[in-house]
C-alpha cells in the first residue's frame, strides 16, 4: 500500500480514544482520514453506518476473513471487528494520514503488515476511574461491564510492553491528552522522522467514550 505512513490508536473503552479522535477529526479536515472499521454489533443511538462503522452480518464479515480482505480483525462480547484493506486504501489514495481505531490485538497484527504504522496507546489513569467511567455512561450490563474491565485490564497491561506501541498518553485531562495527541501527530504531518519516547500525559475525570 501507498501513501503517507499511518497512526493506529489503540485503548481500553472508557479511556477517552473517541473523544480525542472526534476532536482531531473535526480540527483538522483535509489532514487525516479515519479507517471505517467493520462490525456485527448492532449500531448505538446516533451512529452512522459508513461513518462510524460499516455495520454488517457476521455471515458477510466472515466471507470477507476468509478471503483475506480485512488487515486485522477480532471479537470481543460477541462481536466481531475488523479493518478491511479497502477502507485503509481509500483514505491513503486521498493522501490523507489514515488514521486506525483498533484493539490490542489489532495493533499486533498490523504491525506485522508493511503499513509501517505510528501506534499510540491512550489509557486512563486508573482501573476505578475507568470503571467510573463505564459506570456512569449507563450503557452497560453488569456483565457486560466487567468483561469491559477484564478487557482493559489487559490491555492496560500489554501496552507497558516494550515495542508495542511508540507512544503512551495517559488521559487524564482532555486538553493536555489533546495537545500532546497533536503535538505527535504533527511530526507525522510533516513526515518528519518518528523517534519520539514514549510519553504520558495527565488528564481529567470525563466519561469519555
């Protein structure tokens, strides 16, 4: 594949991942492009099929699996999740920054392609802020909740690997998350060499996405 190199995000749910993609999409239009991922799960309130996800049967992703059209894929709560090679082409031809919302898992085997990606971990400072977080958001079962939690805990514990991700930003005030999301992402805009340290920043109690 061709084009500018790409930066994969990657984070527990409640970390805040999606509130600082929203903001740098909507900030920087004409920069970057988001990889539409794939899912089975049922679309939330206000949720765009195309735009937040491309939502679709498991019968249709599993064809796509096995034909090798997806980059990664995975399945958590039931779920599958996947990124195809199509939606990641379609933002590079448009020399755009692509930029790719995965899970842990997702970011090992994207590594393994020759996408050459920039991984970023966002993580929150801590389990109980997370689980307030999930809390508060009254989205979830318990169930579901403390499979969330189990999920973070080992994502939380993956991302202290040596050589998984380039950079770690824990979010706990928004705005500095923000800034130093930017200030990473504007080395990449430049092409300019990545070598940066991992780094962390602070940031705030928010019930992030």
């Amino acid at each position: 594949m061709s084009g500018p190199r790409p930066v994969v995000l990657s984070g527990p749910s409640g970390a805040g991942k999606s509130t600082l993609l929203k903001r740098l999409m909507k900030e920087h239009e004409g920069v970057f492009g988001f990889s539409v991922s794939h899912t089975t799960r049922n679309p939330r309130p206000g949720e765009e099929d195309g735009k937040d996800y491309h939502f679709t049967t498991r019968e249709a992703m599993q064809e796509g699996i096995d034909r090798g059209d997806f980059i990664e894929n995975a399945e958590f709560s039931g779920n599958m999740y996947g990124t195809s090679k199509a939606a990641v082409e379609e933002v590079r031809a448009k020399n755009l920054i692509c930029i790719l919302d995965v899970d842990i898992q997702g970011v090992k085997r994207i590594k393994e392609t020759d996408l050459n990606p920039i991984c970023i971990s966002i993580q929150p400072p801590s389990m109980e802020i997370l689980e307030k977080r999930l809390r508060d958001r009254q989205t979830e079962t318990e169930e579901s909740l403390q499979k969330r939690l189990e999920a973070a805990r080992i994502d939380i514990g993956l991302s202290k690997e040596p050589g998984v991700f380039d950079i770690v930003i824990i979010n706990d005030d928004v705005e500095q998350a923000y800034e130093e999301l930017k200030d990473i992402l504007s080395e990449v805009k430049a092409q300019k060499t990545f070598s940066l340290k991992p780094k962390h920043v602070h940031q705030t109690n928010h019930c992030f996405d």
